[in-house]
C-alpha cells in the first residue's frame, strides 16, 4: 500500500510538472514586413487560394486589343502608418524571357504602400507582340528589403486554412506568363478548309479575328444555329479580309504572315503584291 502511494505522489508530481507555464517565443518586431500575394477565393466558402504567378493569353480576348495592364499585388505586415512608404521590387534577370520595351514596360522607380493602407499593385503593361503566336515569354519580379520592409515570407502555404495542406509559394516573387498561341478551330479544318481563307496561320487567324470582329467562342460555336460564323458568310468574311490587306499594300505597308511571306486567302481572293516584287 504504501508503494502505491509513493508512485501516485510521483505521477502527480509529473503531471504538474509537464502543466507548468512556459513561455513560448514568438515573432515581434518593429519592422515592417512585405511579400507577393494573388489571392483567388473558392466560391461558396471562406477557403481563399494563394497564387505567386499569373498566367495571360490574348487569344482570349479581342484581337483589336494591342496591350494590356496586369496587376502584381504586394501586401505587408505590421503597422499601419500615416506617410507613404516606398517598397523595392525589381526585374528577376534570371526568370524573365520577356523583353522591356518590347513585350513589357513597368515603373519600379514609384511603387510604394500609400498612407493608411496595407497594400498596393505593380501594374505592368504588356504587349501584344506577333511573337506570342510563337511562344510564351515570362516576367519576373522580385521584392527586396529597403529601410521601410523586409521580406520576411521567401515561402509560406497556399491556403488560409490551418487543415488544408496546400502547397508552398513564393512570397518574395512574382511571375507573368504571357503568350497568343492558338489551335486550328474545328470548322476552319473541317468546313472552310482552304475555300476561303486559304492555308491556317497564326497571324492570319488574328487578322481575320481583327477585321471581322470574331472571337474564339465565336469559332467553337461556328455552325450553329444563330452563330456568327456560318459556311454562307464565309465568301463575305474572306471579301473584307482581302479588302483589308489590298488596302494595306497599297498604302505600303504589306502585311507578312507567320510563314515570313505576304498574307494571302484562297486564290479567289488574292491580294495583289506586284509592286513589291
């Protein structure tokens, strides 16, 4: 009886021991944190999702848009203060394929948190480049300490639930992937083949996209009943593309398609580029 007791005095005294208070260290500074942050929420829920890139076609879009802004989010940690603060971020030599003044322009000379706020974007104007019907090229930033913030995050999880997995992302950079690469529609292959618009190319699906106002859903539904396109409208589209390029060779300016070769439709439909042979 009396071992018993000994050993309960002893668990009790572990117990107690493991319960005391100890202090457990955590994150305090003065300084002000900053990193990169897409968010996407999941519909429905409170789940949000966490991107560090940005993906972008202009095959989506209409093809008499020639550029476009795109935002790069940037969001701090700390205190909220009452004065500007500027932020660096610069150009990632090594993750970028994209030319500046070419595909890309950007002012890293002004970005910086406004007054009272926790936030701010870098907005980045892009081009719509005939090599994007070739290729994708990338843009990459990079977030640096300055006297105002430190980049306290270079990972952290892709979700805002402590359950989910997720998966790590970067919070110190950001990257823009930019392309205009297309796939020969359906009809154009099945339908048109080459009766109006001739031999498929890159730059001359844009240009009959531009010309006639087409977009790609206009192309995944063509045939339909009330589409746009329609296999009796074509000779009308081809006439207008045909007009289009005749009138920009004789102004001089001769449009050259994806082959490197001046643009023509079907023979019924010729361009005439005598004057530049």
């Amino acid at each position: 009886m009396k071992w018993k007791y000994i050993l309960f005095i002893l668990g009790l005294s572990a117990i107690l021991g493991a319960c005391e208070k100890k202090d457990i260290s955590v994150f305090s500074t003065n300084d002000a944190g900053i990193y990169f942050q897409l968010i996407k929420g999941y519909y429905g829920t409170t789940t949000e999702i966490y991107t560090d890139s940005l993906d972008y076609s202009f095959a989506s879009v209409p093809a008499s848009m020639k550029d476009v802004m795109l935002p790069a989010t940037v969001r701090t940690m700390g205190k909220v203060v009452d004065y500007d603060r500027p932020f660096r971020v610069v150009v990632d030599k090594e993750g970028t394929t994209a030319i500046e003044g070419v595909h890309y322009e950007i002012n890293v000379d002004t970005v910086g948190i406004p007054a009272g706020e926790s936030m701010a974007k870098i907005n980045v104007r892009f081009f719509r480049t005939d090599d994007l019907m070739e290729k994708s090229v990338r843009l990459a930033l990079r977030l640096e300490d300055n006297e105002y913030f430190k980049c306290y995050f270079p990972e952290y999880k892709s979700m805002n639930t402590y359950s989910s997995t997720g998966v790590l992302i970067h919070g110190d950079s950001f990257s823009f992937t930019l392309s205009e690469m297309y796939t020969i529609p359906w009809y154009w292959s099945v339908i048109i083949k080459t009766d109006y618009f001739g031999t498929w190319m890159p730059k001359k699906f844009m240009i009959i996209n531009m010309v006639c106002g087409f977009t790609l859903a206009d192309w995944n539904s063509a045939g339909a009943t009330g589409a746009k396109i329609i296999f009796g409208r074509c000779g009308f589209y081809a006439t207008m593309v045909q007009k289009y390029l005749q009138e920009q060779a004789d102004a001089g300016t001769p449009v050259v398609d994806s082959d490197g070769k001046y643009m023509q439709l079907d023979p019924k439909y010729a361009v005439d580029y005598s004057q530049y042979e």
